[in-house]
C-alpha cells in the first residue's frame, strides 16, 4: 500500500498535489464564485458574525494560524487561533456572534472536540474542517468543510496539513465573497493562483534530492532553530514540531522578529537555523528584515539554511545553503515553504534509522483530553 514509498510519510508527502487539487475541486465556478454546497450555516448568519475563533492543537493549529492571517486579511474579521486545550479552560468571550472554525485531519481529538462542544453551548456557531468523514467534530458541529487529502497514515501530519490549509484559504474566500469585502475578481485571481499550487508543489518534490541530502549530513545534529514571519511564522513552527516528532532533535520555531528579544542569545558557532524568507513582492519591508536576520544570526555563527523564492538572489551571499521555491501569492506561500521542511525532517530520522512513520511515543489521534 505505500506504492513503492519505503515510508507512508514518503508516500503521502509526495501526494500533496493531488490533496490540495482534490481538496480545491468542485468548490469555486469559472467566474470564481465559491460554492460551498457543505456550509449549511445561514449565508445571513455568516454576515453577521464579528469574531472567528479558530481551536485546533499541533499541526493543525499551526494550519489554524496561516488561516488567520488570511481570513484577517481578507475578510476584516478578527480571528483568534487557540490551542483548544486552553480555550475552554480559560472563560473565554463566545456567544452567537462568535463563529468556531475548528481544525482536525481525525476529526477524533478529544481536545478540540470538548472545546467545540463547549463554544456550541455558548451558542456560537461552529464549521469543522477535517479529514475524515462522519468523524465525532464534524457531526457534532453546525457545518463541515471538509479536506480531501485522503487517508493519512503516518502519525506526523503532511498533506493534511496542506490541506487544511487549502480549506481555510477557500473558507476565507467564501466569507469575503459572501461579506462583500473583495471584488468576484480578486477572488477569481486567488483561485487561480491556488489552483497553479498542485504543479509548484511537484516542482519542489521533483527537486527534493538537494534538501534530502543535506538532511542525512546532518543526522548529528542536536538542534535545529527556524525562523520565520507573517506567514512563514506557523510554517517555521511546523517545520520544528516535525523535527522533533520525527528525528526526536530540540527543535524550536520562532517569529524572526523574536531573535533580538531573547533567542538570539541561543546562537553560537555551528547551530543550524533554518530561515523561511518571505517573498520580495510581500508586505512592506519583511523581506529585507528577515534577511537582517540571516545575517545577525551568521555573523555569531550560525549555519543558515535558506528557503526563498525563486529569483532571490539576494540571500544566496548569507546563507550557507539555499532552497528555492516557486514564486506565488505571499499569503499562499506556506503550501510551497512547509514542503521543504517536512522533507529535511523525514530524510533527517530516516538517516537516524527511526520509523517515521510510527514515532515514539505518539499517535495518530489523541482521543484522551
Ligand atoms: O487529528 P488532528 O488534526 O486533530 O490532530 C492534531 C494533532 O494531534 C496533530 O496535528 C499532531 O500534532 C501531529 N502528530 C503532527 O504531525
């Protein structure tokens, strides 16, 4: 069943074009008007919401973060994401003007599925995103987008992570659209944007060799720090939990601009940072900050590895390695920057001799609170 992989993490990293293909199919028309046949909350309640909640834990949450940033910019909504093991631990603000967008590839986690019941009885409005169908949140919520990744095996979460991903950008698009807060053309241009992500993705699959390589030299390696902001924020995160979970290396992902707060005093000679650079044609000046960064942390000795967009040649002088990614939508990057990461972690404990697939103590789906 791994189709040839020698690993289920193998096998479903390399299906991430087809799961956010899949996961896109079917929910937009050529006009770029989404059609959301699942979302079976009244179009007048949605418009009359004033504050998203998304609730998730690990992969997923860092999933819920890039949501955030999307859904904020393009809707005006203020969205919160919480670890949904806090939420409902903490009294927090919900009532029927609140809308609950939870993230789960199972649909089993015990933490998030408390936490939606919680909001529901708050009387907030709840959609699930999620990978499995007729799974526990997403029956027990208001309405379900759900992911088509397909199966996902391995306990380190991949293409379900895309995924949800994708789900959230076309959630975001929905309630833009149904909201009146971008034009059917801006729409339209995103969609088409998402729409080039499966072939940019298989790209960067069909180049996996450099990165891969460049793993298994560092299979002594006994901490790795990522950095990365706006939406490369989450991606950096992810890039670390996988490590951790995967390689069992102390991993730790931070917003760059943390570095001068606190974690740069953490650099000295040798430790590998791995840096994910915004796109040129982003936001304001966060490109030419992150490649401060680069330099703050090399110039204490740091070992940096790049990952930035095709045509950058600005981090090449700074970076003891580079990995280039397509050019895209700065808000849609993190479909192409996550890639790179989950392929350095998986070659990384495949040259440790570990089983990505089932790693030490963890499973797939955590359905104890
Ligand atoms: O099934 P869920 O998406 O609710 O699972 C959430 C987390 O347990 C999960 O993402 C976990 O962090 C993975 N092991 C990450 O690779």
């Amino acid at each position: 069943e791994k189709d040839g992989y020698p690993s289920f993490m193998e096998k479903e990293i390399n299906e991430q074009p087809e799961a956010v293909a899949a996961t896109l199919l079917g929910r937009s028309d050529i006009d770029g008007k989404l059609i959301l046949d699942e979302m079976r909350i009244d179009a007048d309640v949605l418009k009359t919401i004033n504050k998203i909640i998304v609730l998730a834990c690990g992969t997923s949450a860092y999933a819920g973060q890039v949501a955030k940033y999307a859904i904020e910019h393009w809707c005006r909504i203020p969205t919160e994401v919480e670890l949904s093991h806090e939420f409902r631990y903490r009294d927090p603000i919900v009532d029927d003007k609140t809308l609950i967008v939870s993230l789960s590839q199972s649909g089993e986690t015990m933490d998030t599925l408390m936490a939606v019941r919680y909001a529901r009885e708050q009387g907030a409005k709840t959609i699930a995103i999620c990978n499995t169908n007729g799974s526990t949140i997403p029956r027990e919520s208001d309405a379900v987008l759900y992911t088509h990744a397909g199966p996902e095996i391995a306990v380190a979460s991949t293409k379900a992570f895309l995924a949800q991903i994708t789900a959230a950008y076309l959630l975001g698009l929905y309630l833009a659209q149904l909201r009146g807060n971008l034009f059917q053309g801006q729409i339209k241009d995103i969609l088409a944007d998402l729409g080039k992500m499966p072939a940019k993705i298989a790209t960067i699959l069909d180049n996996s060799e450099q990165i891969k390589e460049l793993a298994r030299s560092m299979a002594d390696t006994r901490s790795v720090l990522f950095l990365g902001r706006h939406v490369g924020y989450p991606v950096a995160m992810e890039g670390a939990l996988k490590l951790k979970e995967l390689a069992y290396i102390h991993a730790e992902g931070f917003a760059a601009g943390e570095l001068k707060h606190g974690p740069i005093a953490l650099i000295e000679e040798g430790q590998p940072v791995i840096v994910v650079v915004p796109s040129p044609r982003g936001r304001d000046s966060l490109h030419s900050k992150v490649v401060s960064n680069i330099q703050e942390v090399r110039a204490r000795g740091a070992m940096t590895i790049v990952i930035a967009e095709e045509g950058d040649e600005s981090v090449r002088e700074y970076a003891e390695h580079v990995f280039y990614i397509p050019e895209t939508t700065p808000l849609l990057a993190p479909l192409l920057t996550t890639v790179p990461l989950q392929l350095f972690a998986c070659a990384l404990a495949t040259a440790k001799g570990f089983d990505v697939d089932q790693p030490r103590n963890l499973a797939k789906s955590v359905t104890v609170e």
